[in-house]
C-alpha cells in the first residue's frame, strides 16, 4: 500500500512551530517509505482564514526546504463541501446520526452541570431537519474504540466514554471531526501524523471513518511542545511563530535540525546532523511520547554552531541575504565586497543569529553612534589624556595594519600606566560606539586611517565641548 501522509494546517495566523514539527515528520514518512505528502488547507473557518495566512504557509514550507515539487497540492477543505455533504446525508440514512436541536443551556440545565458532555436527549425523538438543528453522532453505548498510533501504541477508549458529538452545526457546516476524515478519505490518506491535542478527537475520528464503511488511517501523535515552565507553547505567550525566527536570523537549516529532535533523536545521541543523515535515519515510531520542551537557548546555540561551520564565502553570502530582506538600512553594505567580506569574518564566530550582524558590523558603513552607557564607563580619569596620545600617534603611523595600531595603542598605554586591555577600551568606544564587538585592531584596519583619526577626534571633542562664548 503506498503511503499517503498529509499537512493540514489552518491559515488562521503566523506558522506556529509545531505546524513546521508536524510538515517535518509527514514530509520525511512519506519520503522515507517512497509515498507522497499532500497539503491541505483547512479553511473552513471564514472569519479567521485569510489570503495572507494562505501565502503565509506556502513561504514557511518553502524556507523550511519543504518546496512545491515535494507535496501534492495544495488542496482547499472549502472545495469539498459536497462531500462533507454527502457524508452527513449518508450518516443519517445509516442510522449513525441524528437531528438534535437542544441548546448548550438546556443540556446544563438537564445534566446540572455546563460542563459535562450530551446526554443523548435527541436520540429517539426521531427530529428531521429544520432551523437550528445540528446533526450529532450516535456513539455507540459499549464496546472500546482501539486506536493504534506509531508513538503511543494501543490506547483503548470506552464508546460509553463519547458523547453524542456534533457532526454538522445548525447551519449546515461540518464540523472539524467530520470535514477532516471525509477529505483524508477523499485524498486517500493512510498514515495522519499530527499533535498530541488531536489525541482525544482520534476514537471519534475513527468511530466515523468506521460508519462511513472506510478503513481508518494509522495514527501518529506526536508530543507537545511545552515552554520552560513546561505549559503548552503558545504563539500568545510564547515565541512560537516560524516567521518571527526567520527575520530574527535563524538559518532554516539549524530550525529544521533542532525541531526534528523534538521529541525524536537518533540512537547515538548525536544532535547536530546533516539533513540527509535525518531523512535516512528518523522513524516516526522511534518518537518520544513526552511534552518536549522547546528551549530558545538551545536553537540559538544550533543556529551558532552553523554559522561557524560555514566557510566565510558562504556566511557572507548568507549575510547580505539577510540583511537585504530583514534590515533594509544595511541592505547596501554587501556593496563594498571586501569590507563587507572581511567584517563579515570577523564576525561570523561572534554571532549566534543574524539579527546581531547590524550592531556587530554596521559602524564599519555608517557614522558611528556613541552608546551613552558605553561611553560613562570608558570615560575613566586619564581616558582624555590618552585618546590626545593615541590620536597623535596614529596619525603619524606609517604602517596601517592591525598589528601596528595594537603596537601603536600599547605604547600610548603604556606611557599612562595602562595594560592594553584598559588602554584600548576608549579607543573602542571613539572608534565603535561601545565596549564590546569585533576585534578592535583588524577594525580599525578595515575602517581606515582617515575615518579613524575622524571618530578618535570627534570623541575628544565629545569629552572637551568647547566653550561657549
């Protein structure tokens, strides 16, 4: 039997990370057994479903690496409304469901409580159609609905356990439970790999998959992904969106890496693995059943890890990418080819997300702009005196190299009673803005002499305003 997974994500908002876990082990199942992933939109929901979120989508898949060639699709769940239709009618000439027009407050009045499940009122009051009835499932009163899932293996729900659930509103809509089987019927899925909070849906899935004389998929059930105080990852509370990774500087390559660990890792531990080594490696059945925690800090420390491990042509090119989408005021920087190389190398072991490349490189092409708190603290008593030093020194300098100017700054260090490391910090800030950043000598090598001597200058000046008259 070919292998048919699908990813069917809503286009309701951002791309939340565990939709690119889920695209992730549908699109390597399929792949790894020779089958074929579809994407199916479910936009269903008219109010919250836009365009935008549609494009949203399709973007995502595509930075993940997951392009148009290695899906069929994308299909449209507002397209088969006949056929959810027709799986309604078909339920009720069976004898699976029934009409049912009791509202949520005459069940709470009837059971005592709001919160308890249907109880089955409608059920031989033999109602036809008409203005706000819903048609409900009838669950069967005993037996047990065995689901068989790769990750969780065999669990057992009591049908006398399963309310009479709701199959298609008052007006006539399917629900959630009944459009998703019919299209995963109609685009003959055989394996539905999707998130854990699906889990409690799946024993009613199935009962209608069953009623509709269908076979039911395999299951799968991946964990949840949980925050650090272990609660559910929620793109309200949480940094969870796919898109907000992207333009913070995260390689698709490092997220991809990190999110098929979630839950998963091969049998030697290792972590950090090229992309061909998961696709031969993962197996669905091998996933961890446990919440996974999605930790920040450990993405950024992968994201590191690949940037280093980049030759410098690449990180540069890697760059310049970046900062043309994502930071339009130093889209022109990768103009300048050798400044842009040589800072960008420079950098490339500094940083852990591209986002920190603008404050890292930027003083190197534009103005430079003294960071106030920088300034207070290398502006110790002396500091005037020896910048006055500095700057006469390397005007006279005859050899504009990193190591002359570290020469240079050492001496003028020296004749204050300074190490190197407390004479440069001034330097640094006249010339950078701030106290940390790429090495101060191959900097100022890469800036100039000229613009150099301009900003030790113009720092002199900031330290001794004149005065007014």
């Amino acid at each position: 039997m070919t292998v048919r997974t699908r990813f069917a994500p809503s286009p309701t908002g951002m791309f939340h990370v565990g939709n690119a876990r889920s695209l992730l082990y549908n699109w390597l199942a399929a792949e790894q057994a020779g089958g074929q992933m579809v994407l199916r939109i479910e936009d269903t929901d008219a109010e919250r479903s836009k365009p935008e979120w549609i494009d949203g989508i399709l973007k995502a898949m595509a930075w993940l690496g997951v392009d148009s060639s290695q899906y069929e699709g994308p299909y449209f769940q507002t397209d088969n409304a006949a056929r959810h239709a027709e799986a309604v009618a078909a339920l009720l000439d069976g004898g699976h469901a029934y009409y049912c027009d009791c509202t949520r407050e005459q069940i709470a009045e009837r059971t005592g409580d709001p919160h308890k499940g249907y109880d089955g009122h409608c059920r031989t009051r033999d109602l036809g159609p008409g203005p706000g009835r819903a048609v409900r499932f009838r669950t069967p009163d005993t037996g047990e609905t065995v689901v068989t899932d790769l990750v969780r293996g065999a669990p057992v729900f009591p049908n006398a356990a399963l309310e009479d659930f709701v199959v298609a509103r008052s007006d006539g809509t399917p629900t959630f439970l009944l459009a998703n089987i019919v299209d995963d019927m109609a685009m003959g899925i055989t394996l539905v790999i999707r998130a854990e909070e699906h889990l409690s849906n799946t024993p009613k899935q199935q009962l209608l998959w069953e009623a509709l004389g269908a076979t039911p998929p395999t299951w799968a059930h991946a964990p949840i992904l949980v925050n650090d105080k272990r609660q559910k990852l929620s793109k309200r509370r949480d940094k969870a969106a796919l898109e907000d990774f992207a333009r913070d500087g995260y390689l698709p390559e490092a997220m991809r890496n990190y999110l098929m660990l979630l839950g998963w890792a091969p049998p030697d531990g290792s972590e950090i693995l090229p992309w061909q080594q998961i696709v031969d490696r993962f197996r669905i059945a091998d996933v961890n059943p446990a919440p996974a925690f999605f930790d920040v800090k450990k993405l950024r420390a992968f994201n590191g890890d690949y940037l280093r491990a980049m030759s410098a042509t690449e990180f540069a090119a890697v760059a310049a990418d970046w900062l043309a989408v994502h930071f339009p005021a130093g889209a022109t920087w990768a103009d300048d080819r050798d400044r842009f190389a040589a800072a960008t190398e420079l950098a490339q072991t500094r940083i852990a997300i591209l986002s920190e490349l603008p404050d890292m490189i930027g003083f190197l092409f534009t103005g430079v702009e003294i960071d106030p708190a920088s300034w207070d603290k290398a502006l110790k008593p002396g500091a005037v005196e020896l910048l006055t030093d500095a700057l006469g020194a390397l005007g006279e300098l005859g050899d504009w190299t990193a190591d002359a100017i570290k020469d240079t700054i050492e001496r003028a260090g020296q004749a204050h009673g300074l190490k190197l490391s407390k004479a440069q910090a001034p330097v640094r800030v006249a010339v950078t803005g701030r106290t940390v950043g790429l090495p101060l000598f191959e900097s100022m090598q890469l800036l100039g002499r000229p613009e150099t001597l301009d900003r030790v200058a113009a720092a002199l000046s900031r330290a001794n305003p004149p005065s007014p008259r």
